[in-house]
C-alpha cells in the first residue's frame, strides 16, 4: 500500500499545505489544501473520502475538487465521515450559500458525492480497486472526531493516522491491539504554547510523550509527526529532540508533503 503525503502542516504557508493523504489512487484521508496538488486525472480516480473531522483544514478542498472532477466521474465521490461531520459540511459547507448541494446534483438519485455516516470502532472495506481495511479509531478534540488505521485487506499491518486529537488513551490501547507498520501522529504546538494546545484540544511535545510512553514497548514502528504550525515547527522539533532518554526509544521522523509511505 502506497500513502502518498498530499499536506501534512497545521496552516498553509507557500510549501505548507493542510492535512491530506491519498493511499493507492483511490482513497483519500481527510481533503485539506494539499489536494490542489493532485492533477485532474488524479482527483477523479479518487472512488472514496474518509474524513477525520469537519474543521477547515481538513475539508477545506472537498467542495472543490467535487466541482473540478464532477463531470469527469460516473459515479458519485463517497464521503465516510462520523454523522456530526456530514452534518456540519450539510449544514455550513453544502448548502448552497457557501457551495452548491453537490448530494442533490445533478440528482437526488445519481447526485456528484454521497455521505455515509461512520462510527468509531466501525470496519469498513473500501477503494474500488485494491480493497483496503478501515477500522475508525477514537479521537480526543474540539469537535467530534476520530482517526483511521488502514490497510489492504489482505496485509496484516497498518498505517495508523491519529487525526487531530489530545491526550487519547483510548487510541492507545486500541492500537496496541493490533499491528501497525508506522503511525503519523499530530504535535500542532510546541510546550510554550501548551495553553492552547490544551484549549484546542491538540498535542504538543510534552503531551506527546506521555502518548508515546503507552505504546506497547514490544513495539518499533517509525513515528511520523504531522500537523506542526509552520511558525512553530522548528521549536516543536527541537523539544521533541530533547526528550532524553525515553525519546531514543521512539523511532520519531519527520513529515514532509510529497513523502510516499511504502508499507
Ligand atoms: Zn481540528
Ligand atoms: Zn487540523
């Protein structure tokens, strides 16, 4: 399984593009910004979206890339979202004053994207043409949201995406259950703005390392971390540089837009 890293930052800036990842060529993780890197061709191939949470960010393309490709596809683009998710793009993005209801176009009966309503803790089997594995896992953030682990249907290990989240151990001992071949995990904020990590509800590196202290220690997976403010993230890495003699048991890395997982 391929995972292509279309946006990984927590604000854009020029080469800072939001939360976006297309695994193979036909499912997509969450619709920030750096979907506008994709060509046409790309984005119509693209059968299924699985979306974290309604915020800006990580929507912020959905509406227009269904407007670029819509004629282009027969089918409509199936968007997985929980139900608070699909009601907040109902209600404040589809709703034909910020966008058109692309859910009712060109019909109600064969509209441009249908929404499907997911719960955490739910499978789903998706991707049209190699089958993938989505298991929803929790979240901890300011709206409802939740995070995925993915992976072909007939691999073992997944890639695990923790969505916008704080302090979560649920999603701890859910992952500790299974086996990941490497985890993309959000640090927004550095510590001197751990006030408002804390507000917003993300991580910053001191929470993060009692997230990475749950990790089953049987486990080595790399640990990519995503979602830094541009402003901020040379301080983010610099203080997760520092976390000592715990930290050389992480494998930690870092992000970068462009980046193709391999698993
Ligand atoms: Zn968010
Ligand atoms: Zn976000």
């Amino acid at each position: 399984m391929k995972v292509r890293v279309l946006g990984c930052s927590g604000a854009i800036a020029k080469n800072c593009r939001t939360t976006s990842f297309l695994v193979d060529d036909d499912l997509l993780v969450d619709a920030g910004t750096g979907v506008g890197d994709l060509t046409l061709a790309e984005m119509a191939a693209i059968d299924d979206v699985v979306l974290t949470h309604s915020h800006l960010d990580h929507v912020a393309a959905l509406p227009l890339m269904l407007d670029a490709v819509a004629s282009r596809r027969a089918k409509p683009l199936r968007v997985h979202a929980l139900r608070a998710t699909i009601e907040a793009l109902r209600a404040h993005v589809f709703n034909n004053v910020i966008w058109p209801d692309f859910a009712s176009i060109p019909s109600r009966e064969a509209p441009f994207v249908s929404f499907h309503d997911i719960v955490v803790g739910e499978q789903l089997s998706l991707g049209s043409r190699m089958k993938k594995h989505v298991e929803v896992l929790p979240a901890v953030h300011s709206v409802p949201a939740c995070g995925f682990a993915i992976r072909h249907t007939d691999a073992r290990a997944s890639w695990v995406f923790s969505g916008d989240t704080e302090r979560n151990s649920a999603f701890w001992q859910r992952i500790n259950q299974i086996e990941v071949a490497m985890l993309v995990i959000e640090t927004a904020f550095s510590n001197r703005e751990q006030a408002l990590a804390q507000r917003s509800l993300h991580l910053s590196p001191g929470t993060l390392a009692g997230e990475l202290a749950q990790m089953d220690p049987a486990s080595s997976y790399p640990i990519y971390i995503t979602h830094t403010k541009p402003a901020e993230t040379a301080e983010i890495m610099s203080q997760i540089g520092q976390f000592g003699a715990d930290g050389t048991r992480w494998d930690i890395r870092w992000l970068e837009a462009a980046t193709v997982l391999e698993l």
